[in-house]
C-alpha cells in the first residue's frame, strides 16, 4: 500500500502558520520590489511620507506584512495601516493615484480594529480590470512615524506574506 504525503495543505483548506520575528515585515504582495526613488509619484519617490520600499504586484492579493491591528483603512480601501504588536506603524499604499477610483476594483476583507495574523488577506485589487484602465499599481510599504532603525531591502522577488523586506532594530 502506497503512503500519500500532502505536501501542499493550503489545498485542502489547512492554512499554513506563517511564523514571522517580531521585528519583521513581510511583504503585502507578491512580485518585485522597487526602491522608493524608482516610484512614478514624487510624493512616495522623495520619501515625503517616510522611508519604506515599493512592489510591482503580480497578483491580486495583499495581505498582512505582520501581526498587529488594523489602525486605519482608508474609505476607498487603496491605503491602510497595521500597528504590529510592538507599537511600529506600517502604512501600506496600493497603487499610484487609485484615491480617485473611489474604491472601484477593491474589495476589504477586514475593518478598521481587526486584529490579523501575517499572511492574512486584507484587500483584493481588480488588477486584470485596473490594468486595462492603465492604473499604476506599484505598491508602497512605508514607515511614516518611525523612531526605529530600519533595514530595506528594495530589490528582488517577493511572495506576499513570507518574504522578510523590512527588519528593524
């Protein structure tokens, strides 16, 4: 009799525990990371909102970069903050311009004072539907009232929710 190993349990319906140090961010999304200066708006390129790094997303999922609360999630669902469970503040931005697209191609998940878990889906973004619209969809995770020192790494691929891409001491 031949022993089946489930490697994959995700497929079954069993989320894997993501276990994260608790003075880690993971990445919001998956796909390549940018350094801010490389953005398309001076506001984010010119560090006017803080130190931080940016994603071009390949797919429609971002979820929890760490365990924390959701401080703050934005009427139009394009920008959201996460206080982890050491008191550090992350304002994540999705895409170049989207507050004018008054919520359309966002979905929430979660609600200002839910608490979520690294991994978690927070916002599903329409990406087939705003890419044919022409939106610019690079995403910002930035550290705008930080007294920590940060350590960003801008380059390389990431998969959302696993990819360690800010570490802070």
């Amino acid at each position: 009799m031949t022993e089946r190993v489930f490697k994959n349990k995700e497929m079954f319906g069993f989320k894997k525990k993501i276990e994260l140090p608790t003075n880690a961010f993971a990445a919001v999304a998956s796909g390549n990371l940018l350094p801010l200066s490389e953005v398309n708006d001076p506001v984010f390129a010119e560090k006017m909102m803080g130190e931080g790094l940016a994603i071009d997303i390949n797919d429609d999922y971002i979820v929890a970069p760490c365990n924390g609360e959701i401080t703050m999630l934005y009427p139009t669902l394009h920008a959201f903050g996460i206080t982890n469970e050491e008191g550090v503040n992350v304002l994540v931005h999705i895409g170049i311009d989207t507050v004018a697209l008054k919520g359309k191609g966002f979905k929430a998940y979660v609600s200002k004072g839910d608490k979520v878990r690294v991994g978690d889906k927070l916002i599903k973004v329409d990406t087939y539907e705003l890419r044919n619209k022409n939106v610019d969809l690079t995403t910002m995770m930035l550290f705008p009232d930080n007294n920590k020192k940060i350590n960003i790494i801008d380059s390389g691929s990431v998969k959302k929710g696993s990819t360690i891409v800010v570490t802070y001491e």
